[in-house]
C-alpha cells in the first residue's frame, strides 16, 4: 500500500506540525495529479523549510501555516507535466498563481480576496527573491522556503537572513522523508520545456538562462528586456522627424 502525502504529513517532522484543514488535504492531491514526483518532493521541502524558518525570524513569525503551505505546496503548478494548467502565452510563474487562485475559489468560497491575492503574489514572484522577500511577509517566506530547498543550512549565509535559521538536523529530518531524487535533472527538464514549447515567455527571466546553457540553438540575443529598451529608443527618433 503507497504511503499518501496525507500520511506523510500526519506526524511532526523536525519538530514541525504540517497544517491540517479540507482545503489543504485537497490542495495536497491537486497539485499530486500536477506534478511529477520530483517536483512533489521539492513543493513539501520548501513547504516545511519555510515553516521551520518562519517561527525563528520575528517579521514572520506571525505568518499563517495554513495559508503559507497552500502558496507553497501549489507554487509550481505551472510546469503541469499535463499541460493542462500551462498557457501558451505567460510565464509558468503566473500559470502556477492563476491555477492557484482558480482552485482556491472553486474548493474554499470563503477564502478572501486579500489572501487569494497574497497566495497569488508568493507564486508569481517565487523565482524573485529580490522582490519577494520586500513583499507581505506570507509572500516574502514562502520565497525562503522555495529557495532553501536549493541551499540548504547554508541559506542564512546566501540569503543574509543573519544568523542560522536551518540546522543541519532539521534538514536531513524533512530530505529523509521527501527526498532529492534528481531535483537538478527535474528543473532543467522543466525549464528547457518551456524554453522549446514557449520561447516568448522565457526571454527576461530565469527561464532563458537554461535554455542558453542547455539548448542549442536557443538565444537571447536581441530579445532580453535591454534589448527591448535600446531598440525601443532609438525607435523613437522616427517620431521626431
């Protein structure tokens, strides 16, 4: 019998009780049927990383679990290995906040408009931790959690959060049971993806990063936002003629 991410969830990992209400249960099997088992396990890595962080830094240790989980656990659901969540025109960051948004208003009508907006922003800006982490607090922890699952106990060092905010410990308690796999592989499978299937998306962001590095063929000469910016003023000369 396969152990359910219910089941995983049901006992505390390092220390940490995972969230429980209906919406949660039923995010949890949403974003299970949307996603391939790599990326399951790096959605509740950052999930619990952000929730072993948040008590231990004071601007957030006020952030709601039930909601910070939601934001998270659904981040990626724009590389939907379906394809049924994936536009052909956005960016899978805003694919994975619209189908975020859409499931919460359909499974939970009470959820406010306020935290729909807040779950939607914590997605849509997950890849920019620059900007996030300046956001509400919700959104600016849930991009800490997301991006400790690349950096592990070294995050307060990365990330400048001033002291240690992930032991060890805590991080070997929450790999061993939702482990690695070949996170590495997974992404640039996933970016590399949407490099090929909608190359207009990926031009001024993270994306087209892999797609130089991994695709040939694939560039960014001529289409990054400088690009846009020198070719749009030297446009403007035809207007002072």
């Amino acid at each position: 019998m396969s152990v359910t991410l219910k089941d995983k969830t049901s006992q505390p990992i390092a220390g940490v009780v995972f969230p429980s209400s209906a919406t949660i249960t039923a995010a949890l099997a949403y974003m299970d049927s949307h996603s391939t088992p790599v990326v399951v396990n790096h959605v509740m890595r950052s999930a619990y990383f952000a929730l072993i962080i948040g008590p231990k830094l004071p601007p957030f240790k006020d952030v709601s679990a039930s909601k910070l989980v939601l934001a998270i656990i659904m981040h990626d659901l724009g590389w939907d290995p379906t394809g049924e969540l994936v536009s052909t025109d956005k960016r899978f960051e805003v694919d994975g906040a619209n189908a975020a948004r859409d499931f919460l208003r359909k499974q939970d009508p009470s959820f406010g408009d306020a935290d729909l907006q807040l779950v939607w922003d914590a997605i849509a800006l997950h890849s920019s931790f620059s900007i996030a982490v300046h956001k509400e607090p919700l959104v600016g922890l849930s991009c800490i959690g997301i991006v400790t699952d690349f950096l592990g106990p070294n995050n307060a060092k990365v990330l400048k959060l001033g002291r240690e905010v992930l032991t060890p410990d805590e991080w070997r308690a929450v790999e061993k049971v939702f482990p690695y796999m070949d996170l590495e592989e997974g992404i640039q499978q996933a970016m590399c993806g949407l490099c090929l299937s909608k190359p207009e998306t990926t031009y001024d962001n993270l994306v087209g990063q892999f797609g130089v590095k991994y695709l040939p063929g694939y560039s960014l000469e001529g289409k990054q936002t400088i690009d846009v910016i020198e070719n749009g003023l030297k446009g403007l000369e035809e207007f002072r003629k």
